[in-house]
C-alpha cells in the first residue's frame, strides 16, 4: 500500500486522544488510493490543550488536504473551522475537515448518519421506534440528531455530564421532530439502545447502561471500534439482542468520509 507515496503525496491527519484505536489510517488510505488519489492518512495524538496550536501548525503545510477528526475533539474542532455543512452547524461537532480554496477549513460531521446506515443494514428502520442514548458527546449528539431526523417515536438522553445532556436535550426538543427526554442507565422499555459513550474501551470500564434490564428484541448499537465487540455487545447477545458493532458503524462512516474528503 504503500508503493504509491512520494513527494507529490497529499497528507490527511487523523487527530485524537487517545489515537492508537482508530483505523482510519489503512481504511481511510485504501479508499482514497482507490479513487485514484495520491494521499495517506496519519494519526496523530494530540491532547487539549495542545489542539488548537497543533492545527495551526499543521495547516501551514501546503500539501495537508484535511483532518479527520475524533474523540474527544469533535467540539473543538468545530470552532476551528471557518465554514461547515447545515448539519455540523446545528451540532456544532465535526468529525472531518477539509481544507478550502482560501486555506481555511470546511468541517461535517458524519457519524449519525454512519450509525443510521449501519443500523439499516442489519434491516432496522429507527422511524416508530423508540431510542435510549448513552453518550452526549460529538458523536451522541450525532447519533441522537440522526434518530430524531429518522422519525424515532421518542429519543431518551443518558449522559453523566448533566450540563451537557442537558444542553443536547433542549437543542433536540426544539426541533419538534419527537419527545426528548431526559434518560438513566435503565434501558427497559425500549427498542433501540446506543452507547455513544467510550465505555467499554478499557478492560475495566463500566457498562454504559445496565445491561441486566435489557430484553431480548431489542437492538444494541456501540460507537466504539476497540475491542470489535465491546462488553456492552457482548452481555446485549448474551440476552438475545441484535447488535451494531462500532466497526459496523465505521465502515459507513469511512464511506461519508472518503466522499466528504472528495468533495461529493
């Protein structure tokens, strides 16, 4: 794969912390080799606090075409970009940037849409349902924005940052497309249950939800990729759910990606 690099080679950044999880670097690269580009995604773990001068730096690299852009700076990245999609500028997330004709950086955010493809995949439709969501972050926020956009009958909110439910909960509310409501860790009742959160990636992470209350029928999907079936999933099988793996998930957000990057 890595035969075509050289100096005409145009540079994607993928930009987390932690990063050693993320599998952009060879999926992201063979997709966009196979478009016919010359290009080759890095990672590059960058906490905080550093971010912000980080994308300065790279951005005074002439031959840096885009960052592809994960947990946990979605929101700050966001900020950075000068102009982005309708849908990135109600979530006010991104989870890609790409560089514009003036230098500057044009941001979108795929990862609800990702997580609606691959739950249709497995041949589930979020319209009539109702939804339980783990996670209020960039990609929760995503993923609930999706669901509500997708005609779920009621969307539920969990998150351990308060404020930050909060804030997701009324911005969702407003939009009048179903009841959004305030969620716990209990699951019963509902048909469809989403961990958005980054539980589940350390060994001794707590679940994201109680899974002792999940019922058999009901759909478990997972943002996380590292382990390929998070604890989560594998209690939500042990009970006789369906499941979406975040790798699921990731495939099609790649595809969003890769089209973003090529300007589709």
């Amino acid at each position: 794969m890595l035969d075509h690099l050289n100096g005409a080679t145009r540079i994607h950044y993928i930009v987390g912390d932690p990063i050693a999880q993320v599998k952009s670097p060879s999926d992201v690269t063979r997709a966009l080799v196979a478009q016919g580009r010359n290009a080759l995604v890095v990672p590059a773990h960058v906490a905080p606090a550093q971010l912000r001068a980080w994308v300065a730096g790279v951005s005074l690299a002439q031959n840096v075409d885009s960052i592809i852009v994960t947990v946990p700076h979605k929101f700050a990245c966001f900020d950075l970009c000068s102009s982005t999609t309708e849908h990135a500028a109600f979530l006010r997330a991104v989870n890609t940037m790409r560089r514009g004709p003036d230098g500057g950086w044009h941001g979108d955010m795929g990862d609800g849409p990702g997580m609606l493809r691959a739950l249709q995949d497995k041949g589930y439709e979020p319209k009539g349902k109702s939804a339980l969501l783990a996670g209020a972050g960039g990609a929760g926020s995503a993923i609930a924005h999706s669901l509500a956009l997708a005609g779920v009958s009621r969307l539920a909110i969990h998150d351990t940052d308060a404020q930050r439910r909060q804030a997701l909960v009324e911005r969702l509310a407003a939009l009048g497309l179903c009841p959004v409501t305030h969620g716990s860790a209990d699951p019963t009742g509902f048909d469809l249950v989403v961990n958005a959160t980054t539980a589940g990636m350390q060994a001794d992470d707590p679940y994201p939800i109680d899974v002792t209350r999940l019922q058999p029928g009901t759909m478990a999907a997972c943002a996380i990729t590292a382990p390929p079936v998070s604890p989560f999933l594998v209690a939500a099988r042990e009970r006789g759910c369906a499941s979406v793996t975040g790798g699921e998930m990731f495939g099609r957000v790649k595809e969003l990606i890769v089209e973003f990057l090529l300007g589709r």
